[in-house]
C-alpha cells in the first residue's frame, strides 16, 4: 500500500492519500485510491476493477531475472483493460475502457520513457460518455546526488467532453526519492510527501 501526505493550491488543506493496487495470475487488476481531506475529514475515493489485455510490465524482481532484451520488448507492449469504476460523490458506477503503451527512447541506464494512455468511461445509466487521452514523456537520473534520484515528466492532458470539445491540459512534475511537485500550465501546484 502506497501513502503520501498531499498539498495543492485548489483544496488549500493538507491530504493523506493512500493507494492500493491488486493484480491477480489472470490480470484481473483491482485499484483503490483515497484522499481524506485532514480539514473537513471528507474522504473522496475511487475504486477500479479492471480486466487487463496485453503484455503487463512486470514486477521488478521478476524484470530482474529476465534477459534486457525481454524486458525491452515487453516494455514496448500494449495493455487494454475493460472493467467498472465506483467515484465517491456520485453513486454511479462507470463501465470503462482503457489502452496505454509505452515506448523506451534510446538505451543506456535512463532512457527518455514515452507513454500514451487514452480512457472512455460511460455512465452505466447510458447518459454520458467521458474520454481523456495522456501524451507524456519522463527521464529519471539516478544518482542525481549521491543518496538521490530525480524524475521529470513533461505531458499534456486531454479531456473529451460528451458534446466532442476537447480540452488539453499541458502539466510536468518533478520527483525525487520522497518528494514530489507538480503543477499544470492552468495554475494547478501540488506537492507529495511520501511515507
């Protein structure tokens, strides 16, 4: 289980976020994600079960043990995952689908990591449809000092609204071993603490 402590400048209160995430032999992919809120102590959270398609990127023990030119490989695949979503807040429950890949540009220790992911979920009532499509790049450096590695991801967000408009949402974060800041090129500045 992952826990951060969350600052941004929208909710203006300090979060604790905790996230799970449970893959079974059949890629069966359950996902819980929860921010209570240390303020007003309102608890928002999501819960995903998801049937993944495709090649998963595997484990870092299991990468270990493989061959570099597996992992390459299997690093270039694409995964589809279909399944039902739950959103506090609204007592609806999504029917979804979602595609992502994820190219390695150059090699070496730490090549330039691309990812596309696009998601469609519609209200199970059949009223609305809702789509947004990720473009983003990342380059971590390790050993950026010596006890401490830096990620920098830069990307762009789109949001498809019902009626088609799309909306794109430029953002970029910068990441070391326990800390985190992002921020969007709308005003958004977030930070994370890791426990």
């Amino acid at each position: 289980m992952e826990t951060h402590l969350t600052y941004d400048n929208k909710g203006e209160a300090l979060g604790i976020l905790v996230k799970q995430r449970l893959t079974t032999r059949n890629n069966l992919q359950i996902k819980v994600v929860g921010v209570l809120n240390t303020v007003s102590g309102q608890l928002e959270y999501c819960a995903r079960v998801r049937k993944m398609f495709g090649v998963p990127k595997p484990r870092p023990r299991a990468a270990a043990a493989l061959p570099a030119d597996f992992l390459r490989t299997v690093r270039r695949s694409m995964q589809v995952g279909l399944g039902l979503s739950y959103l506090s807040g609204t007592d609806d429950i999504l029917a979804g689908v979602s595609a992502r890949k994820q190219i390695v540009l150059g090699s070496g220790v730490s090549p330039v990591t691309l990812k596309v992911k696009v998601q469609a979920d519609v209200n199970t009532q059949g009223s609305q449809v809702d789509g947004m499509g990720t473009l983003q790049l990342s380059k971590t450096i390790y050993n950026f000092t010596e006890m401490q590695d830096v990620r920098g991801v830069l990307g762009c967000k789109a949001h498809v609204d019902r009626r088609g408009q799309i909306t794109p949402v430029p953002y970029a974060s910068i990441r070391e071993n326990n800390w985190a800041l992002f921020f969007d090129f709308k005003g958004y500045i977030g930070a994370r603490y890791d426990l």
